[in-house]
C-alpha cells in the first residue's frame, strides 16, 4: 500500500482533503467501529485471508476515500498501489462498519424530547434530495417511476428532516423513485410529534392537512400577487429553514453524493445515512 492512516494522522488538512473529515474526526469513527470490526476478525476462519482485515484505519481509510471522491475501484487501486479486488472488499466491509455505527437513524419518529428543549424552540427544517442514477434498465417498477420531471433525469429521492437549532440531521427516510412528490414521500416517511413545529418549502402543499403546525410559504396565486406581508413571511420561512439547505450542499461536498450514482440502488440509503452521518460529525467537532 503506498500509504497508510497513520501518515494522515498528523495532518488535519491533509486528511480533510483525502476523506472529507478531521483527524480527530477520523479518530472518534475509529473508535466506534471497532467493536463490530472485532467481531469480523473473531469470525474469520482463514488466518491468511483474514490478515488482509485487521488493518481497521486502512479499512475505514480507503472506504472514506471512496465516498469522499468517488472515483472507480480501478482508480483507487492505482493511488494506492493495492489490487483492486481488495480495495472492493475493504470498501464493502468498510461500508458495513459505518451502516452499523455511524449512520444517521433511518423513519426515526421526531419528538420535541429528540430535538432538545433549547430556548423552547422545537423546530425542524424539511426537505427532499434527489440524485441522479444510471438509467434503470430492469425494475419491477419501470423506468417512469425513477424519471424526475423537475430534474429531467432519472433519479433517487431522500427527504431529511433536520434540528433547526443545531441543524443537526435528526433522522432521514428510505430512498424512493424520482418521480414520487415530496408530499407523498412526507407521508410515508417518520412521524413528528404534534408540539414540533416543521418549515417547510413550497413543494409540500396539502401538509398542513395532516399536520396543522407545518409552516410552508404562501404561493403567488395564478395570474396574481403577494402582498407584501406574505413576501416578508415568505422571506422569514426561507431564512428559518436555510439550515436543510446548507446540510444538502454540505453532503454534497462528499462525491458519492454528487455524481450520477453507480452503485446498486439498494445501497444508497445506506450510503446517504453514513454522508449525512458525517456531515453531523463535522458540525459538531468543527
């Protein structure tokens, strides 16, 4: 391998660039795996295979790269001077690894005892992600479920519900088809508890039905306008629920949540889980 975890360890700015996150960052993900990575080694039955898992940093090293830069195994393979069938395994095992320890919840339901009684204000900003993906060529569900009409592409959906305080990412949904409306896609996802407060954007019209504490902007009606009391409302709305959108764009600094997804479909709630996992970890360590 041309290089190992520990030459990163002294240099946050060298690791930030490789994996997206800090040392102590790195440090405390190392940690927290650990407990499960020792379970794969326990369980390895094979001592020479297994030795090529034992190295957790390398592991978590080369998985961190993997979603920081999403480039193709080949290419890591390359960089690293390792073969490439190992850099796919240390990848699969890596992801494993974080999906069990450092992943954001997945329909976790929102009480106001989640989010924190900070200055009595409990309050979540809502919104929903898309991403484009290879066009599907064989789903049971077709490829006019996965087109987006907004986005002109065919694409993979997440909505993320997060702490307007803290702009924390509380928890997040399952992954649906493009096509699905934010609204819907409201619906199946987690519960909030009626004394939360939700912002909105104007794409969930119709969630104040079912839930009455929902704050959404006011729409310019057709062939009219707003006052200017709504604009101001409008304006407060969007700066109270600025802090989703920062979060989407802060995700997005992590490639794997940029480009066109190659992986199986199946897998990107896994991966959106650990992003947003990892974005929260820079927050609250930044």
């Amino acid at each position: 391998m041309r290089f190992t975890y520990l030459e990163i360890m002294n240099d946050d700015v060298k690791c930030h660039d490789l994996i997206g996150i800090t040392v102590e960052q790195f440090v405390l993900i190392m940690v927290k795996t650990k407990p499960y990575h020792d379970i794969i080694i326990s369980n390895k039955k094979c001592p020479g295979r297994g030795s090529a898992f034992r190295e957790l940093g390398n592991i978590l090293l080369v998985t961190l790269m993997y979603i920081r830069n999403y480039e193709t195994m080949r290419v890591l393979s390359v960089l690293l001077d390792i073969d490439k069938t190992q850099v796919c395994r240390w990848c699969a095992v890596g992801l494993g690894l974080l999906e069990q320890s450092c992943s954001v919840p997945k329909n976790l339901e929102v009480t106001s005892t989640d989010l924190g009684e900070l200055g009595g204000c409990n309050a979540v900003a809502v919104d929903a992600t898309e991403q484009e993906i290879e066009r599907p060529l064989c789903s049971d569900l077709g490829q006019e479920a996965y087109y987006s009409g907004k986005q002109k592409m065919h694409t993979i959906k997440t909505e993320l519900i997060v702490n307007a305080v803290t702009d924390e990412v509380v928890t997040v949904s399952e992954s649906v088809p493009g096509a699905m409306h934010d609204k819907k896609l409201r619906d199946e996802s987690a519960q909030i508890a009626d004394d939360v407060i939700v912002l909105a954007d104007s794409g969930y019209q119709g969630i104040q039905e079912d839930c009455e504490q929902a704050i959404i902007p006011t729409k310019k009606p057709k062939g009219g306008s707003l006052t200017n009391e709504q604009k101001i409302l409008n304006k407060a709305i969007s700066q109270a629920r600025v802090c989703v959108e920062h979060v989407i764009g802060e995700a997005k600094t992590f490639k794997v949540l940029c480009h066109r997804f190659r992986n199986f479909r199946y897998s990107y709630s896994t991966i959106f889980g650990i992003v947003m996992y990892l974005v929260n970890l820079r927050a609250c360590l930044s």
